[in-house]
C-alpha cells in the first residue's frame, strides 16, 4: 500500500496540471468561454500571471 506522502506526490493541484498541460499540449485548446479559446499556452501564461 502507498504511504500518504507517495499518493500526495502523484496528485497534480490545479496549477501544476496546467503548467504540465502547457508544456505537453501548448498549441490545444484548454478553455473555450462564449466566443473565446485559449490554449493550454495562453491559458498557463494568464495564470502565471495571477499566481506569482
């Protein structure tokens, strides 16, 4: 059985699954809302922004 600390290493938080996201698939779409799409690239880029 996996310790608590080897499960919690395996989850992606929210930030961390884009910035994954971004490196893997930087030209996808990630977010469609009404008439606008930004990829998985735009998306991390708007994100960094806010978080750091």
């Amino acid at each position: 059985m996996a310790g608590f600390d080897e499960v919690y290493q395996s989850v992606l938080t929210p930030l961390s699954f884009i910035q994954r996201s971004a490196e893997v698939y930087p030209d996808k779409t990630a977010i469609v809302y009404g008439e606008q799409q930004f990829t998985y690239r735009e998306f991390g880029e708007r994100v960094n922004r806010l978080v750091f």
